[in-house]
C-alpha cells in the first residue's frame, strides 16, 4: 500500500463527537418545544454549516433560528470548554504516521475556531500538519473540494492520500477526491449503496494500523 499523505476527518473519527452534538441537539429541541427528527438529524452528519441548515431549514422552517441559537449555545458551552474523548486507536495510529514520517491533516466541515479548541483541548493538536475546515470551501461534504484542498495544502496529490472518515456523506467526498478510504463508522452504519463503493470499512482506527503494518 503505498501512500505519500493522510487525511482524517475530525468529529466522529478522531473525537467522540457526535453522540455528544446530537444529545444537546435532542435537548435544544425539548427546550423550544420542536420534535426531534432523528432520520433528519442523522442525515446532516460530515455536512459544513450551509448543508446543514438548507436540511434543518425545510425540516423546522422559520423556528429552525430559535432552535440553532438554543443548540449552539449548549454546544459551545461544552465543546469549547471540556476535552471531547478521542476515539479508540487514534493516538496509536498519528504515532505510527509520525514515526514514518507521513504527513497529515484534518479535513472537518466544523468551522475552524471551533475545530481548533476541540483539537487542542483533545491534546492531539499538534500530530498535524495542515487543517482545513467546512468554513473555507465552496462545497461542502459529500462534494471532493474539502479533500482536494487539504492534499493541495500538503502538497501531495490525492490519488497518493489515505482518507480516514466515519459518515457516509465523507467517504463519498474523499471517494470522489480519489483517495484510498477507510471509514470507522460512528452513529450510521453505511448503507449498501456505500458499501458498494468499494471502500475499506472497520471497526476502529486500531485496525486500521494493523492493515498498514501489514502492508508496511
């Protein structure tokens, strides 16, 4: 298996994320007194800001304001300020990189600021060598753009790129961007129209670095 670079996405990946959002976004939606659409909720997972309103936007309308101000607000409070767990065989797997002197980045649709906090507060901050975040592109996940730009910025060419991703919207991206992808799934599992793309699916990221050390 030959690569020259590694890209991982970041919330559900690299950091127990999701579960943490959607429990705040379950609780903002009690809140304001708006039902909790789990199928929709589901559906913005590896999305940027502009996917993930124009979904919530036909789904809560005009009360989806009140209910984003409510949902932001706790999970701000949260992720902002608290260490978000990383995820079983990410320390292992970026010690691994480094030692082989691979280059790496995160590709997230989280906004930078935030991405950045959570990174730091992780500890695992400084395993990167690039960032490139949902903020910062056109077209958001399930397009390439993101996993294109993050190779461009490490100067690698993505065909020459391993993509680590757990949502389906993010395999379809770093597919699309020609890259040779793993996905973790998290809080959806793929369905067979993704899994009939080819890719390689495993539990952990822990595994993920026994298939390299095969094929080192």
């Amino acid at each position: 298996m030959k690569f020259q670079a590694a890209i991982f996405d970041m919330d559900g990946l690299l950091l127990d994320t999701e579960r943490v959002c959607m429990h705040v976004f379950r609780q903002a939606c009690s809140t304001v007194n708006l039902p909790f659409y789990e199928d929709v909720y589901l559906s913005i997972i590896g999305r940027n800001s502009v996917g993930i309103e124009k979904i919530f936007r036909q789904a809560y309308g005009n009360n989806l304001d009140k209910l984003h101000l409510e949902w932001r607000r706790n999970y701000d409070a949260i992720v902002k300020h608290q260490p978000i767990p990383v995820k079983e065989g990410v320390v292992e797997l970026l010690n691994w990189l480094r030692t082989n002197k691979i280059p790496t980045a995160v590709a997230t649709s989280t906004q930078r600021d935030v991405a950045e906090i959570k990174l730091q507060l992780a500890g695992i901050d400084t395993f990167f060598d690039g960032l490139t975040c949902g903020c910062e592109v056109s077209n958001g996940k399930p397009d390439p753009e993101i996993y294109l730009l993050a190779a461009k910025r490490l100067g690698v060419d993505a065909k020459h790129c391993l993509a680590f991703e757990d949502s389906n919207n993010g395999v379809r991206s770093a597919i699309a961007a020609q890259m040779t992808t793993f996905q973790i799934p998290d809080l959806v599992e793929p369905c067979e129209e993704i899994k009939a793309l080819g890719h390689t699916i495993l539990p952990s990221l822990k595994d993920v670095l026994n298939v390299l050390n095969l094929h080192s």
